[in-house]
C-alpha cells in the first residue's frame, strides 16, 4: 500500500470514528429542545431549582447560547451566585464567538452585576507537607488554587487535608455573598504508629445465636422440602388424569391431554427446585447447630458424599 493510500485510509478511519462517536454522543438538538421549553415552564411556575436542572440536562444534549444564559439566570434566582457568574461568562464567550455581540453583552452585564455578590475563598498552606492532599468538599484543589480567591456559591464549605503518616485535618467555613474567607491548613501531626501486636482474634457469636440461625434455617429447610412433596405429588395426579377418558395413550394426546402434561411438567420442575433448595437449608442447618460454640465438628468431604462427625 502506497503512503498516499495509506493517508486516505488513515483519514477515512478517522472520519468514521468521529461519525460513530457523533452518533454515539452527538447532539441532540430536539431533546435539548424540549427539555429547554420545559425548563422556561418550570421556572415560570416558581419550581425554579427543576427548572435549572431542565436547562443543565438541555445543555448537555446541545450547547445553545440562550440555553447558557438563562441557566445563569435560574441559577442566580437559587442564590447560586458563583455558578451564575460562570454561566454568564460562559454564555457571553459562546455568543461572541458565534458574532451575536448583542446577547454577549448582555451576558457580560449580567456577570459584572455578580461580581460584588461574589464569596471567594481563599486556602493556603501552613507548613509543607509531602504528600499533601487538600479538598473542597469533594474537589481537589490544586497549587495554582492556593492562595486564589476561587468564587464559590455560599453556604458551608467542608476544607479536608490529609498526608501519608499524618492525622486527617477538616476545618468548616460558611461563605456568604461578597465575603472573603482565608483558611490556613496548618501543619499536619503524625499520626500514631500502627500497633505491631497480633490482630485480635475472631470471636465467634454465643451459642443462642448459633442456634438459632441453625433453626431457623432448618425450619425454611423442612418448610420447602414439605412443599416439594406437595407440588410432586400434585404434578403426579395431573399427570395421571391426563391419561384418563383416553385423553392420552401412550405420548399421543388430545389438546387437553397436552395441557395436563405441559401443567404437570411445570409443577414437577417446581417441585425439584423446592426439593434443592429445601434439602441444601436442612443441610445449612445441621452444620450450623452442629457448629456452634459447645459442639465441636469436623467436615469431610469424600468424591461422592459429604461427612459430618463430632464430640456432643
């Protein structure tokens, strides 16, 4: 293959790789759609935190300036005003790069309108640690973070810091609207050394316990094993009846006569599950009750069969 045809098979694969994930993960621009009108009708009837979960999944689906912009406008109504402001600015990015100006403008306003309702937060580091690990509630943050003023939404924030061989350190702030909070994680203590002393060793549950998830596991066991005679004995007789009135002879059948066997088929193969599972509890049972604290008990297990033998 010459590297012309090579480059075209390249480009070729290339574009159906970028079709499948399209179609895959492409837009969905009816779906975003719908999902943006009925967000406009929840916000409209004062359900506003649905509403901007409607405009948050319609973006999803498809990236729409409008769709930016009035996420923004829902999410301020919440008090969200960090995320808000990102709205905006996301929606005034997108607006100018498709040359709609106008709605960018009005994007930015809106944006500049939060910036002094804006609580930033900001971390630093007390002492270096290594290994040091900080999070915001469930984000990492990192170097370049520290020592910025992130805006957040307010509302508690939950700060975390942890190091190999160190004691965990969480501190909680509440950030209000227009505020600046500084928080210094401070030098981590060592943690304790690990106890090199034997691991203490399983205690086993008294006796009553024992006994009594032997008994009740036995009494499911008998329970099912009972039910199992019943449902064989009765696919017996349905068996048995289809054979009367000459409804049956020998494996030729009339319409009823077949309808009696597939019904005694059916409760014959109830009947053998009911039998397993109920012969399995019993078993379950037995070893449990003869295992229990008082007893001692040892399993063998042979090729064909499974031996219990003790001291009582």
């Amino acid at each position: 293959m010459s590297r012309r045809q090579l480059a075209s098979f390249g480009a070729f694969t290339v574009w159906v790789l970028a079709s499948l994930c399209r179609s895959a993960y492409g837009d969905d621009e009816a779906g975003a759609r719908v999902l943006y009108q009925e967000a406009h009708k929840l916000v409209a009837a004062g359900e506003v935190a649905k509403g901007c979960a409607k405009f948050e999944e319609s973006l999803k689906l498809k990236e729409n300036v409008n769709a930016r912009f009035f996420l923004g406008d829902c999410l301020e109504k919440l008090g969200k005003t960090a995320s808000a402001w990102s709205a905006f600015l996301s929606a005034a990015s997108k607006a100018a790069a498709d040359g709609e100006e106008e709605k960018a403008s009005e994007a930015r306003q809106r944006a500049a309108a939060l910036e002094p309702k804006l609580g930033r937060l900001v971390i630093k580091i007390g002492a270096e640690t290594k290994g040091l690990s900080v999070t915001r509630g469930e984000v990492r943050v990192g170097k370049a973070q520290l020592e910025t003023p992130v805006p957040l939404d307010p509302g508690p924030i939950t700060i975390h810091a942890t190091a190999p061989g160190k004691r965990a350190w969480h501190t909680t702030v509440t950030l209000v609207p227009g505020s600046v909070i500084t928080v210094t994680v401070p030098a981590l203590e060592d943690a304790p050394p690990t106890s090199d002393a034997a691991p203490a060793a399983w205690e086993r549950p008294d006796e009553g316990h024992w006994r009594a998830a032997a008994m009740v596991t036995g009494g499911v066991g008998v329970t099912l094993f009972a039910a199992s005679m019943f449902v064989g004995w009765s696919a017996r007789s349905r068996f048995a009846e289809s054979n009367e009135q000459g409804r049956c002879i020998a494996d030729r059948c009339d319409a009823l006569g077949l309808t009696m066997r597939d019904e005694a088929r059916a409760r014959g193969n109830v009947a053998t599950v009911l039998f397993a599972i109920g012969t399995s509890a019993i078993l379950a049972g037995s070893v449990l009750y003869l295992a229990s604290p008082k007893q001692r008990v040892s399993v063998g297990l042979g090729p064909t069969s499974l031996v219990l033998w003790g001291r009582f």
